[in-house]
C-alpha cells in the first residue's frame, strides 16, 4: 500500500518533487562520483586491480540483454499498485547500476560523452517547465533563448547576414532531412504541393562517399529515394574530390536530371575528415545547387583559435544551411541539435502551413501589415509561375519585406519542439566562449597526443598518416603486433600467413580478391576480440570497416578522445590494447597449431 507521505505529496507537486530529488540526487551524484574516482585512478597510474575496485564503466551484468533482462527481473514490468518514493528510489539506483556511463574516462566510443553540469540543470528545469516552444505565448522565455543562442551560433560560423539564425532541431539526421526539404522546397516549389512528381527529371543529392548515412534515410523519407543520393569518391585524406563532384553534376545536367541539393561533412564519422568547403561552395553556385553542411561533430571547432582548426571550418560561411549538435563535442546533454541559416526567410517560406488554430499572427496584425505580406506573397508567387524553377535569387526578392515569426514552430517539421536550446544555453553561458575555447583546444592536443603515442607504438599502426594530427577528435589505427598485421599475404609462398601461422584455403590457393577479404575477417576478428576484452578493464572504444582498397587490412579502432579525456587515460588505453591484442593473437596461435585453418 501507498505510504502516508506518498498520498500526501501527490496533493502537493513541490513537496513531492523536493522529495523525490532528494532520495535521487545521492544516487546520481554517487553515479557521476564513480567515475571521477576512476579518472583520479589513471591521473595515479594505479590499476582497478590495485584499487581494489571494479570499473565505473558499465556492469558486466550488462554485457546482454538476456543477462541483464534477468538480471533486473520484476524492477521492469510495469506494476499494477504504484511503488511509490522509497521503490522509485530503489529503481533508480539499478537504472543507474547497471546502464552506461558516459563519464567513466574510458568511455571513448560514440562521438559524445560526459553531460557538463549546466546542461544537467537545464534538464530539470526543462522539465519542470513542461512547455512546448511551437508558439511564442507559452514560451516566451525559452523562445528568446533559442533565437538569441542561434543566432550567435551562426555568426560564429560566419553565416552573419541580417537573416541569418537557426532552429533547434531533434538531431543531426532531423537537421539533415529538414534541410533537404528547404532546399527542395525553395528551388522547386511546386513540390510543396505537388510533391517530387510535378519535377520533370529526378531529383538527385550529392554527398560525400564518407558521409553520414542519414542523407540516404533522409531521401528514403522524403519520397527521393535513396538511389538518387550520389556518393561524392573521396581522396586519400577522407575529403570529398571537387572535381569528381563538379563532374557527376554535369553528367546528371546532361541526362536530363535535377541536381539540387550538396551535403558537404564537418568531421566524418569515422575519419573526422572535412570536406572543402570554399571549392564545394563555388561548385554549387556554378550550378545554382543547395549547399549544406553537416557539422553535427566537427563544428564545435567554431570555438577553437588554433589555426589548424580554423582552417578545417574555412568557407564553411558560405553554406545555405549547418547542421552542428551541441550534445557532441561540446558536452551538452543530449538531444541538442541546431540547424543554422544563411536566411531564416528561405526556411519560414519552405515550412509554413497556415494552422489557423495555432499561428494567430493575422488576427492581431494591421490592415497595412496585412496588404504587405499578401503584396510580398503575391510577388514571389508571380516570380516563381515565370522564372526557371533552379534560378531564384534574384536580389529584389530576397529582399522583400519579411517579418520575423515568434512563433517558432513555422520555420521547422516539427510542432512539438522541446526547449533544448537551454542546455547549451546554459553551458555557454556558465563557461564562456573562452571557456568552451579551453576545453576545445584541449581536447584536440590530447586527441594530437593519443595519435602521437600510436605511432611511437610499433604494434599499431595510424590509418591516416597526415603528418599535422588527426582531422577531429577521434584517432583511427590499426593492431599489428611487432610491425605487421595478424594476417597478411606471403607473396614468396603464395598463402595467407601470419608470423607464426600459414593460412591456406581448404580447397588450395585462393585468387588475390578473395584472399584480400578472408584475410579483412580474420584481422577484423582479432579487433572485435579486443575491442571486447578493453570493457572488463574500463574501455569503452568502437570498430569502423576497412577502407576502400584496403579490404585485407580489416576493421579498425576508432577512440573518440572527448573535453573530458586525459592523457593518463590514453596512455593506459594504447598500453591495454597492445597488452590484449598480444594475448589474442598468442590463443590464435595455439588454436592454429597445425597452421591450417579453413578459409
């Protein structure tokens, strides 16, 4: 049965929520405390084993869903008598046992991390608020907020035109798609209506062959199709090739197709790369395409002063549109995804729909404001039923009179907007742009650092050997214990070998191809195994497909470095990857014995 305090807090909201924050507060502080204590560890040099303590990492209780559904049992299924504060107190603290922790300082796996303090507050004011940020009259505070964060978001990356800004959005796939609509929507606008089909040709998409892979879902989404994304060939670098980009263009043109739409990257996801963004733009304005730029993980560069930073992000002012996730680099709590303009106008055209039940700006305006949007309206109506559909920019319209909405749910997709601006809000404001510069810069020294210690280490091996530290914050490298990988060609003997094993197909040699891919396996293998291994000793990293052309060369790490990492942790991860990598291919040499296996 409920207790007394239970049935007399549900008649008082503060009371209870007092309550439930302070038999909650211990058990989070106690979460992010763990890992704190763990990072002391490594600033030490002392070992979980020497502690005498097990990771703050994540509960081995959680390495699958079958142990951990049996683990946590009944404290899952939804129960008919509520439990009340003292088994929400007890739930809590399993949810908390046994799930993830981002700031464990091994966590170094998914290109986001440790949540920053300020951004946990926002949380729980945002959800003490419980507002939705679609019309300005009941969220006035927050709606400010967002357009103020914005707009000095987008001036930071050079979109400083009088227009300019950006909307909060819930993701950097959401900031792609609706990117994808604005630029449909403002070169071809019959489509808003008409849909793809009222376009003579088909509409195509270029992205870089590295590239996120929401554009793709994106174009599903839309109705596009994802045959009709182009994947740009990259060089050696990870960067996409103007020129091959220039070319595809102009053999689309000639096919009778509707190239409209470029998504250049910030910071691939596996490689880090960025695209250059000063050619792409020229590109683009040649042949009168949407530029956009998927910055959801590199932009929090914007805050750097290193040059080799700003140099990543040079022309990147000259996009349409930048998608960037605070909830990435910069440590705010996830969701936080913007997506900025080049003109607010172009996105408010793209996206409006009247609800009249909803946006009640007509009935409060004057008959003269009223006359000026419909002369403005009427205008560019008459503009786009004559001009070819691709050439619309001409200065008299984009500078027609615009008044800019409040109401801010009519420049997006979405009419349930959740308040995430305040979280990076709140951060930028507590630390400071100098603030946010420091841990930015530090970051990419240690991420400069993780990458020098692998290529000291003559068991692993860079992927990319750039010469001036890697593209973003993540370092991308090879196990190849004692110079060489696992498994590799023996070009003398015509088989697969390794140090100490020869591998052969069953069946006799292979072709050169298929040997390329069985050895990818096998050297893919040993990295799943030690990725594996790395979380019972406080790793958390991740595995990216072998490049293009590299096939034999199989998976590869990828270690995140984040604003949080230290050099301590690295060190102690270079030492652990090499130590479990050696141990692994030792059993494989045992298992191997008679130096056959099966390809």
């Amino acid at each position: 049965m409920p207790t007394q305090r239970f049935v007399k807090d549900e008649l008082d909201q503060a009371c209870q929520l007092q309550h439930l924050l302070e038999i909650s507060i211990p058990h989070i502080t106690a979460f992010l405390r763990r890992a704190e204590v763990e990072r002391d560890l490594h600033r030490k040099g002392l070992s979980l084993e020497e502690a005498k303590v097990s990771t703050s990492l994540i509960n081995p209780s959680s390495a699958s869903h079958e142990a951990l559904e049996k683990t946590l049992g009944p404290a899952i299924a939804v129960q008919e008598t509520g439990i009340g504060p003292e088994g929400l107190q007890t739930l809590i603290a399993k949810i908390l046992q046994y799930s993830v922790n981002p700031s464990a300082p091994g966590y170094l796996d998914k290109l986001y991390a440790a949540p920053l303090p300020p951004g946990i507050t926002a949380e729980l004011i945002l959800g003490v608020l419980n507002t939705n940020v679609h019309v300005y009259q009941v969220s006035p505070v927050l709606t400010l907020i967002e357009k103020h964060v914005t707009k000095d978001l987008a001036r930071l990356f050079g979109l400083n035109a009088s227009r300019s800004g950006g909307i909060s959005v819930q993701g950097g796939s959401a900031s792609n798609l609706t990117s994808i609509v604005i630029a449909r929507n403002t070169l071809f606008p019959e489509t808003k209506v008409h849909g793809n089909g009222a376009v003579n040709g088909r509409l195509l998409l270029f992205t870089s062959a590295h590239g996120h892979y929401s554009i793709e879902k994106a174009a599903q989404a839309l109705g596009l199709g994802s045959c009709n994304v182009l994947l740009v060939p990259v060089d050696d670098d990870g960067r996409m090739s103007v020129s091959e980009l220039d070319s595809m263009i102009i053999k689309a043109k000639q096919r009778g197709d509707k190239p409209f739409y470029i998504n250049a990257t910030a910071g691939t996801t596996v490689l880090g790369s960025f695209d250059p963004f000063e050619d792409i733009a020229e590109v683009a304005k040649q042949h009168n395409l949407w530029f956009h730029v998927d910055a959801a993980w590199g932009g929090g560069f914007v805050f750097s002063d290193k040059p080799q930073l700003t140099e990543r992000l040079r022309g990147i002012g000259l996009a349409d549109s930048v998608a960037t996730n605070p909830h990435k680099m910069l440590g705010v709590p996830i969701t936080c995804s913007f997506l900025l303009a080049r003109d607010l106008k172009q996105f408010q055209k793209a996206n409006t729909l009247k609800a009249r039940y909803l946006f009640h700006d007509d009935d409060l305006a004057d008959e003269d404001t009223i006359a000026s949007m419909k002369s403005d309206d009427e205008a560019i109506e008459s503009r786009d039923s004559v001009d070819d559909p691709t050439n619309r920019t001409d200065s008299e319209f984009v500078e027609a009179l615009w008044d800019e909405p409040f109401d801010l749910a009519d420049l997006t997709l979405q009419c349930g907007r959740r308040g995430d601006s305040l979280k990076f809000f709140l951060t930028w404001q507590y630390y400071g742009t100098g603030g946010y510069m420091s841990m930015v810069n530090r970051a990419y020294e240690t991420a400069c650092y993780t990458s020098q210690l692998v290529e000291k280490e003559p068991n692993l091996r860079l992927v990319l050997t750039r010469g001036n530290g890697p593209s973003c914050l993540q370092v991308c490298f090879y196990f190849t214990p004692a110079g060489r990988f696992a498994y590799g060609l023996c070009h003398e003997q015509g088989y697969m070998d390794t140090p100490r094993t020869i591998v052969r197909h069953e069946n006799g040699a292979l072709s050169l191809n298929d040997a390329k891919v069985h050895l990818g396996k096998l050297n893919s293998r040993i990295t799943a195994k030690i990725v594996k291994d790395l979380i019972s000793q406080g790793f958390m990293v991740d595995y990216a497909p072998a490049l293009e052309g590299q096939e034999d060369h199989g998976k590869f790490f990828r270690v995140v470095v984040n604003i949080s990492t230290i050099r301590e942790t690295v060190e102690r991860l270079v030492r652990a990857i090499v130590a479990t990598g050696q141990r692994i291919v030792l059993n494989s040499q045992t298992d191997h014995a008679n130096g056959i296996i099966k390809a």
